[in-house]
C-alpha cells in the first residue's frame, strides 16, 4: 500500500488507494488488466471483449455503472473492419471478375487456364520469397499478390488472340505468335521491380523479389497452360462485339492523328500539374480506421479519471545495465521537475519511488547506521516505561551487515513485478528505463531540459512514426524513378524507334500524372498506399502499350484492343472496388488503381495512334 501511495503521489492524487486497492477521487473502483497476448491480437483479445462485455451487461441491469479503456477493443474493431470490408469486396471483385471472363470468353477450359495461371505466380512468388528471405514481410503479403494480379493480363491476352486471330494449329502456335509481345510486357513489368530488390528496407526488397519471381513464373507457366485452351476457339458475340467497337474507334484515331497528339498533350500537361501540385502525407495514423465515437469518449473519460500518462510521448533513459540506467534516471530527475515547475508538463513517473541506483541505496544504509536509529529506538521506549532490552533483538539485528542492494530481478514474482515491466525495457545493448508524461503543454522547454542529459531522450510516437514513414516513402520514390528508367532502357533494345518506344511507355506515365492530377484535384495528399498503387498502374499500362506496340495486321490490332479492355475492366474490378472502402488503407489504394486503370485504358490508344506508323503491320 505505501508503494501504490508513492505511485499515488506521482500522478499527482487522480487515484487513491483503500485497503491496497485503488479507486478514483470520485469514488469508482479501478480495476486494471494485463493480458497475455498483444492487444492487437484479434483471435486473442474477441473473446476477452466479450466476456467483458456480457459482465458489464450484467453489472448495468443491477444499476451499477462500468466504463472501460484500453487499446483492445479499437485494434479488434479496426482490424474486423479492414477484414470485413476487404473480404466483401473481394468475394464481389471475383464474382464479377469470373462473369467477365466467363461473358467474353465463353469457355470454361480457358477461365480455368486464366486462374490457374494466377495460382502458379503466386505459388511461386511466395515459394522463392520462403527460400531466400526464410519468411514473408507483412507488406509482401499485403501488397504482393496485388502486384502479381499483373499477371492474369498474360492469358486473358492468350484467350483474346487465340479466339480473334488465333492460328489455326493450335493454342501453341498462337502462344508463339504472340510470345514477343508477351516477353516484353513481362521485362518491363519485371524490370520495374528490379530497383525494389535492391533497396535496402526489407519490405521493399522483398516486395521487389516476390514480383519478380511471380511475374517471371506466371509468363513461363502460359506454355504450361496454353495446351489447356481448345484447339480452335470462337469468338463469343459480346467479344466480337466489343473487338468490332473497339477497332472501329481506334481506326478513327489513327484519321485523327492530330487529335490524338493533341489529347496526349492535355492529358500530359494535367498530370505534369497534378504532380507539381501533390502533397505528401506522412501521418501514418491518416490510414488508419476511425475509431467509433462513443468508445472514444469513453476512453477520453477513464484516462481523465485515472490521471493516465500520454501514450503518444515519453522519455527513455538507457545504460548498459540497470545501475547505469538508474544513475541517468537520477541525474534526469531533477531536470523534470524543473520541466514540471516551469509549467511544460504536469507531472511524471518513473521507476524512482520502486528502484535506486546502488550507491544511492549503500548511502541511505550509511546514514541510517549513523543515525544510531537502535540504540535510540531503545532509550525511547524505555523512557516511556518499557522493559529494557525489550528491543534487543531488532537492535542486534540492525547492526548486522546490510543485505545486498535491491534489484530489479528481486521484483520478479512479487506484487511489483508489473510496474517494473511497464517501466523497464531490456535491450540487446542492455536496458532502457521508461518516464511517463502527463500534460506535455511545451515540447521545447521539454526537448531542452532533457537535452541536459545525454543518455535520455523524448520519444513522440507520432512524429517517430512520421519520420519512419518519410524515410521508406522518400526511398520508394527514387525506387520507382529507377523502375521507369530500367523499363525506357528495355523498351529501347527491343523496338529501337523513339516514336515507338514512346508509344509503349507514355501510357504508363500519363496513367500515374492522372492519379496524381486527380490527388490533387480532390485535395488529398498522397500516401505511401497511394504510391503502391502507381507502382500497380506502371505494371500493367506498360503491358498495355506493349501490347499495341507489336500488333502486326489488323486481326491482332483488334485482338490486343480487346485484350486490353478486358485486362483494364478485371484490375479495376480487383483491385478498383477497393475506393469504396470504408477502411482508408484501402481506399487509397483502390483510387490509384482505379483512376490510373482508366487512364490506361484511354491514354494505350491515344499514344499508339499518335506516334505509331500509319500502318498496323511494320
């Protein structure tokens, strides 16, 4: 009871203590819990909330109020939510996805080949990913089979050639006809993740290799699967249709070619504007779902109520040992309470009223001993009527030699135990001390009093997280600049014409100032989710110009037309829907891919008919 008091004493009386329990000034009951698994642990802390839940239900009907706080139940909540939303909208995305194909193709052995190839990327991406890195970094996983989903443009293009302008020996012999335009979109697309195996953040790397290695096997695996497909294949009246309306657009284009030039001009200057005028986000917190008002108010009134530290800033002091640590927690004190006096925070706590350094502890044994506090123990009580030597024991007992100094492994399995752990932090270097904060009203007076110790240092989570954020986004950038490059170099060997190879390549760029032109117009800042996205937009519009690049004669023109339209409308339905989300992650991601898709589409055409040879056979 009198170490919870010290503690008391440190919060500056939000809590007061009866019987070793605490309660608050205004009279409730605290009662604090520590689980076993991380609160961001769904599978874990549900049923937990649960049974909190039911017991509050139970505790209300009988007139007694209960509030709890915690990160628990808006970690579960967001993550339910990001989950619900997502397997919403991917069990959507499929089915639509599947009846696309199903519509155009009109044949279940040439849907199946399209998956079936899917799976094969995927398989192998992560496959080689386990071999070489021994695991998968959260971001692969999350982002990965996003990027591989480039991929199934590989055998919808396949189907399309073979239905349109299929050759007549068989699937195989198709594949071989189209095989450069395939290559090509593949080295591109490949090439764009070479820059991202080669940084130096883990995620990036390992995004960079999974990409890679899916792309490659997904383009190896169409001779695998291309035997899949009948050996002649009919166009469908919705492909047919759209093959004729597509054709007939695009050879109007190639009458208007100033037109054409001059729309590439527009959209170029817009997304030239657009990314002069984007802003970039570094709030990680921004992605985050917004937690639910009432839990938050909630939460605001308990931690008022329990004179709770900021969990957003703190100060650790670090020494290669406890002791160490101890001394620098000693010499930051004094330096607090200035801060304290001085008004730039209200209060703080520390391991100080639980834990001193050795020396401090070997002292205070030294003065107490000079104290003569048994020899005069015994003359009071004596002086009061007791029998003398009635105390002799614990004088003899005094004077024995003083046991070791306290530790902080003496705490361990004792009531202690979980105010130490709060506030103590080992390293592989050795151990970091944790000084809680509350009412941080000047962060600079604050910065300038623990400047004063060189072994301490104030921890914002928020702008640490920032920061953190800057720095991996200030490395994608550059990643992406060396991606583009690569491609342009790929582009160059294989067609050796800088119209042609502008025709294959703008419609990429111009899809990604889009994104950023329409960021811009909407007045949101752009987002590391919202750079992924043009990282997913660069792939697959490579492909798109690719692919009208090498059409030679008009049934593979219309061919890759539809070819095209179909891959644009199966990435918009995957990965597209996600703008409707609820969950702001996904939202972003959904936008970039949703916009660029579209200007992907527009932009493939208008570049080829622009800066291609009149004639669609070279």
């Amino acid at each position: 009871p009198a170490q919870l008091a010290q503690i008391d004493a440190a919060r500056r009386g939000a809590l007061e203590t009866h019987g070793g329990q605490w309660a608050t000034r205004e009279g409730a009951a605290v009662l604090l819990l520590r689980t076993r698994a991380s609160p961001f642990d769904p599978a874990a802390q549900a049923p937990l909330l649960a049974a909190l839940d039911a017991a509050r239900a139970r505790l209300e009907a009988r007139g007694v109020r209960v509030e709890l706080g915690g990160v628990h139940r808006f970690a579960v909540d967001a993550q339910h939510t990001a989950q619900r939303d997502a397997q919403r909208i991917s069990a959507l995305s499929l089915a639509l996805v599947v009846g696309l194909l199903s519509l155009l193709f009109g044949s279940l052995r040439a849907l199946a080949a399209s998956l079936l190839q899917l799976a094969f990327s995927l398989a192998t991406a992560t496959a080689v990913c386990l071999l070489v890195f021994g695991g998968l970094h959260t971001l692969t996983v999350a982002f990965g089979a996003t990027l591989i989903g480039v991929s199934i443009d590989y055998p919808i293009h396949l189907a399309h050639h073979h239905a349109l302008a299929g050759d007549p020996r068989g699937p195989l012999a198709t594949l071989r006809g189209v095989a450069p335009a395939l290559l090509v979109g593949a080295a591109t697309s490949i090439a764009g993740f070479a820059g991202f195996a080669i940084s130096d953040v883990p995620g990036l790397r390992e995004l960079g290799v999974f990409g890679f290695a899916g792309l490659g096997a997904g383009l190896a695996s169409l001779w695998v699967i291309s035997p899949m497909l009948p050996r002649t294949l009919a166009p469908t009246r919705a492909q047919a249709a759209l093959a004729a309306l597509l054709s007939r657009g695009y050879a109007r284009l190639r009458t208007q070619r100033a037109l054409a030039r001059g729309a590439v001009v527009l959209i170029a200057a817009a997304g030239a504007l657009g990314a002069l005028g984007t802003t970039f986000s570094d709030d990680v917190f921004a992605l985050n779902l917004p937690p639910r008002a009432d839990w938050l108010a909630e939460e605001v009134r308990v931690q008022a109520q329990l004179g709770a530290s900021e969990r957003a800033r703190f100060v650790a002091v670090f020494g290669a040992s406890d002791d160490e640590a101890l001394r620098e927690l000693e010499a930051l004190t004094p330096r607090l309470e200035a801060a304290v006096a001085s008004g730039a925070l209200t209060s703080f706590e520390s391991l100080a009223p639980l834990l001193r350094t050795e020396a401090a502890q070997a002292a205070g044994e030294r003065a107490f001993r000079a104290a003569g506090f048994g020899e005069r123990l015994a003359r009071a009580f004596e002086a009061e009527g007791f029998a003398p030597g009635a105390f002799a024991p614990l004088v003899a007992e005094l004077a024995r030699d003083a046991p070791p100094p306290l530790r902080a492994s003496d705490l361990s399995g004792t009531p202690l135990e979980d105010a130490l752990g709060a506030l103590r932090v080992p390293l592989e270097t050795g151990v970091a001390l944790v000084v809680t904060l509350r009412g941080v009203s000047d962060v600079a007076a604050l910065q300038r009093e623990i400047a004063g110790a060189p072994k301490a240092i104030l921890v914002d989570q928020r702008a640490l997280s920032a920061e953190l954020y800057a720095r991996y986004r200030a490395q994608l950038v550059p990643l992406l600049g060396l991606g583009v490059a690569l491609v342009a170099l790929v582009l160059a060997l294989r067609f050796r014409s800088a119209r042609v190879v502008a025709a294959a390549g703008l419609p990429a760029l111009l899809a990604a100032g889009a994104v950023l032109a329409t960021l811009a117009a909407l007045g949101q800042p752009a987002t590391l989710l919202h750079l992924f996205g043009l990282l997913l937009v660069l792939c697959f519009a490579e492909d798109y110009g690719v692919f009208l690049a090498e059409a030679r004669g008009e049934a593979d023109l219309s061919a890759s037309l539809t070819s095209i339209a179909a891959a644009a409308a199966t990435t918009v339905l995957a990965f597209g829907l996600l703008a409707s989300s609820a969950f702001p992650a996904l939202a972003a991601l959904g936008l970039s891919v949703g916009v660029g898709t579209f200007a992907a589409l527009l932009t493939s055409p208008l570049c080829a008919a622009a800066l291609l040879p009149r004639s669609a056979s070279r």
